[in-house]
C-alpha cells in the first residue's frame, strides 16, 4: 500500500523540494474528495465535498504550514509568529512543535473556538489574546516580523499559498479532471488564491482540461469583498472567517478574474443550516465557516447559475470537533438535551419506538 508522505514529498516536483531540503511534515494533505449525493440531488450537479478537517491539526491550514516552517527552519528561523482566528494558530503551534522551535499567536480575545486554543495551548504556543480583532493581530505580526527576529506565517507568506495549491492538484487528480465549479469559504482570500493557482497551474501543465469557476463566499457580517469596502467591526457566527480587511484582496480579484468566479455574503443562519445538512445527509461535520461553500452553493444553485450535470468541488475546510457548540444548538436557540431513562431495554425500545420482535 501507499504510505502518503505529506505534501512536500508527494508534490516535490512542483514544490521545488529535494533530497536536501529541510521538510517540517505530519503528513498533512490527501484528504478525502467524498461523494454528496443529498447534495447532488438536491441541486442536479454532481457534487463532491472536499474534506479538509482531515488533515492533522484538523484544517486546511496544516499544508501551507508545512512549506512555510520547512522554509523557516531552513532559513535557521528559531520563531514564527502569526495572527490567527484560532486554525492558523493551532497549526502553527503544532508545526513550530514538530521542528523544536517556538510559535508565537495573536489571536482576538474571545472570539476563537475553544478547540483551536486548546490546541495551540497543549502544543506549546505562546498564545497572547488581543484586544481587537483578527485585522489587528495581522497588523502587529506583521510589524513584529519586520523589526524582530520572528518569521511571519500568516498566508501573507507567499510559502503558504504555494502549499495550499496541493489541494487543488489532489482534487484534479482524484476526480480525473478539473471540476466546472469550485465553492470555498473565504477570509483572508489566501485559500481561494491558492485553488485558482493550483487549478490553473493544472490546466496550463494540460494535465486537465478546464480551470473550475471559483466561488467564494464570506459571511454577510463579514463581507469586504462582496461589498468593496473594509468591514471595520466584522461580525458572524463563523470567527473563523470573522475578517474586515482580507489580506490577500487584491490577489483575490486577481483569481476571480483569471476564473470567471464569484463572491457572495451568506447568513450565519444559512451557515447553520448548511452545517446540519452537510452532517446529517453527506455524514461530514465541519465548523460553521467551512459549511459556508455549501450553504453558497445552494444559493447559487437556486439562482439558476449552476447548470444540471455540472461538475461541483466543495471545500471544506475545518473540522466540526474544533468548535462543537454550534452542533447543540437547536433553530430557537436552545439546546439540544439527549433524553434520559433507566437503565433498563424495555424503557430504551419505547423510547425508540421498537416494537419486539415475532
Ligand atoms: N475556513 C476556515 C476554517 C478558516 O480557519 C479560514 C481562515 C478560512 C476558511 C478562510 O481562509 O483566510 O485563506 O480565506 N482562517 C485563518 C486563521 C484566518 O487564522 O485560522 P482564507
């Protein structure tokens, strides 16, 4: 059987790696590309749900940080720093972890996912909470980076969109071309920058035929792009996409244009709702912010603007377990309380609603 080796090793060529190279790996990337027929047949496309929640910190985040701290260490880099609304962080954490060197993380207070702080706790970042929001953390790593000695990871790295372009390469490889449609959830833009690279970087190698029309959807609280101007106080649901000044906007119109793409704003109650469909119809949890792919795809498809029969690839880019509050959460904001009997059969098949049998 194959053994996957991460992507530095499994995209060596594309990724300018050699026997020589330093690779800081936990052998992230070849996700799952997973069938959605509730999905497909809800639309009429044929859609596939691209599940990023299975990489090793449980997002997306793990294949960028895997180039931009193999290049750090090679650089003999003894810090990284990041701004983060918690994956970039606990990836970070987890990759500076691996290579013995320290991470340090701004994150907004209290506005991350207790998951993703835990995780950059146990893996022993140096975590300071900012009195701000995402858009201020990015704005003081940046400035750390350029007057101390600390190398910045945030997808502004240009290390990090290199190695997100790989899942872009695995969903043309997996499905045996590129897909007509791409549907991706959107932040700082440095994700939907990498899918269209990876796509059209593809297409111009020929080994596809196509580069997907790239949709990207950011949260209506939360929407710079959509609306064409920075967001100053961004609010949504989904703190992992909760960012008023997308870093990478210009590379982001860029991408749209070279694909024929798009940027719409969807409610955090469509998000939920997308979230609970993608869970109880397809059987993938994801975190709020990653169930907004879907959420964009039924809407675009209700729009008239996804033809029957087209081929459809959803991102999805974060676990459900880094943020499970939301999955207890019941429409009229109450929770969900699992019912409670005696120990005992007879009680449990009533509940049920089993009746014996013969
Ligand atoms: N989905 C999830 C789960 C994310 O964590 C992020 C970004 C995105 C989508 C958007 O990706 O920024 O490339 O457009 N999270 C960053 C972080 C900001 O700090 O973890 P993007």
């Amino acid at each position: 059987a194959h053994v996957w080796r991460g992507v530095l090793r499994e995209f060596a060529d594309r990724l300018g790696v050699t026997d020589a190279s330093t690779v800081v790996t936990l052998g992230e990337g070849g996700t799952p590309l997973i069938p959605a027929p509730s999905l497909s047949q809800r639309t009429g496309a044929d859609v596939w749900i691209k599940f990023e929640g299975m990489n090793p910190t449980g997002s997306f985040k793990d294949r960028g940080m895997t180039v931009a701290l193999s290049r750090a260490v090679e650089h003999g880099a003894k810090a990284v720093i990041c701004a983060s609304t918690g994956n970039t962080s606990a990836s970070a954490a987890a990759y500076a972890a691996h290579a013995g060197i320290t991470a340090a993380v701004l994150v907004p207070e209290g506005k991350i996912a207790m998951g993703k702080l835990s995780q950059a706790v146990i893996h022993g970042g140096q975590l300071i909470q900012i009195r701000g929001n995402f858009d201020d953390c990015l704005e003081i790593a940046r400035e750390l980076s350029e007057r101390y000695p600390v190398h910045l990871v945030n997808s502004v790295n240009p290390d990090r969109i290199e190695g997100q372009k790989t899942a872009a390469y695995e969903i043309a490889s997996q499905l045996g071309d590129a897909p007509d449609f791409h549907f991706i959830p959107v932040g700082n833009a440095g994700n939907y920058t990498a899918y269209s690279r990876g796509f059209i970087d593809d297409a111009q190698a020929g080994t596809t035929t196509r580069v997907p029309r790239m949709f990207g959807f950011q949260a209506e609280g939360s929407a710079p792009i959509v609306r064409g101007e920075i967001v100053k106080d961004p609010e949504t649901i989904a703190t992992a996409i909760r960012i008023g000044n997308p870093a990478s906007w210009e590379l982001a119109l860029d991408a749209r244009e070279k694909t024929d793409g798009y940027f719409g704003a969807i409610s955090d109650s469509a998000i939920l709702a997308a979230q609970k469909l993608l869970a109880g119809t397809v059987g993938v949890f994801v975190e709020p912010a990653s169930a907004i792919g879907v959420a964009g795809l039924l809407e675009r498809s209700a729009a008239g603007v996804v033809p029957a029969g087209s081929r459809v690839t959803v991102t999805v880019t974060g676990h459900g377990l880094k943020d499970p509050q939301w999955a207890l959460k019941q429409e009229d904001g109450s929770e969900v309380t699992p019912t409670v009997v005696d120990a005992s059969t007879g009680d449990v098949a009533d509940v049920l609603g089993l009746a014996p049998v013969g």
